[in-house]
C-alpha cells in the first residue's frame, strides 16, 4: 500500500494548475511609442520615457495572464522641445489634469500563431477610458544573462482614434488615428525588486 503513495504524489503534483509567474517591467527596457500622421505630410514618432507596470504570465495557458502598466505624460519626448509642451498643455494630454495614462487588462488569449497573443484590456487617457485590443508577441521567455532571474519580453501593437478620448485639437489635419507600439521587458518580481536595492555598506 505505502509503495503506492509516491506515485500518487506524483500525479497529484502534476495536474496542480500551473502558476503564473509574478514580473515587473523593467522602465530601462521597456517603451511605449506613439505615431501619428501631421497634415498628410510626415508620420511623426514620439515616445513616453516614464513606464512603470506589473505583469503576470503563464506561457502554458495565457489566459491565466494579466497586465497593469502607467505611464507618465509628462515624460513624452518627441525630439522638439517646443512640441512637447505643445503636446502636454491643455490642448492635448493637458497633464496638469491628468498626469498618467494607465492600461489594465480583461483578457487575454493565444493568437493565431505560436507566441503571438491579444490582450485586451481598460486603456484610460485623458480621463477617458476604453477598450483596447493589443496584438502581442512574446519576444522571449527565459533567464536573463545580467539579471540572474527569470524574465520575460513582449511587442505589442494597437490603434486608437485620439477623438475617443477628448483629444480633438486640429482634427481632422492632425491625424484621428494613433498607432501605438508596446517594448515591454520584465523581471521577475521578487527579483527586480531585490536589484533596486542599494548594495550594503561594508561591515553593516
């Protein structure tokens, strides 16, 4: 009767639901861009340098997979000056009011190739908040080199009609339509968080 016990053990332990690692996005590695269409004559590309976010994967069964991520509008760089402030007054992001953009997700599920995803979550922008549909891909699952950690890398795309969120300032010269692009690389949570402490002083 006892012989039998491991074997059991061992069959309950593999059909225990796997869990879905816990991952921080890392900000150094991770950028949300932005590009929009200026009066029919350039495709201008702008980027958010403040990203900070939280993400559960499981690879096996990515539905079990979830997204938070905040982004900072103040920290838009469009390389000109002038068209930052421009971007974030009143007329646009009108940070003053509504200093973040935030992403949450609702679903997520396999795509119609390997390693490809949509995830589907709130997008909230100017105080505005609506669904949006990111396709996904998986970039790399795996340990980082530096890190010593699991860690994990997406690419993610969407578009978004800027009037959806109150943004109407010079349409319809400026373009309605925003196309976002998504690099997100993040390390395991514990582990991130254990990088971003200072090393100890000697003898403490």
């Amino acid at each position: 009767m006892l012989r039998f016990v491991p074997l059991a053990a061992l069959l309950a332990l593999a059909s225990a639901p796997a869990l879905a690692t816990s991952y921080t996005l890392d900000p150094n590695h991770t950028q949300v861009q932005f590009v929009w269409n200026h009066y029919g004559f350039s495709n201008l590309t702008a980027q958010f340098g403040k990203v900070e976010g939280t993400l559960d994967f499981d690879a096996s069964d990515p539905a079990k997979s979830t997204v938070n991520a905040t982004v900072t509008m103040a920290s838009v760089n469009t390389n000109s000056k002038k068209l930052d402030e421009k971007i974030v007054a009143s007329d646009y992001f009108d940070v003053a009011k509504f200093p973040a953009a935030t992403f949450k997700s609702t679903r997520v599920e396999k795509g119609a190739m390997p390693d490809k995803l949509e995830v589907t979550g709130d997008l909230t922008i100017h105080g505005v908040t609506k669904p949006v549909t990111f396709d996904v891909s998986v970039t790399k699952v795996g340990d980082h080199p530096m890190r010593k950690a699991p860690a994990a890398g997406f690419d993610g795309t969407a578009t978004i009609r800027r009037s959806d969120f109150g943004i109407t300032t010079y349409l319809p010269m400026a373009a309605d339509e925003v196309n976002l692009h998504i690099v997100a690389e993040a390390v395991e949570a514990k582990a991130f968080a254990a990088g971003q402490k200072p090393p100890a002083k000697p003898g403490s």
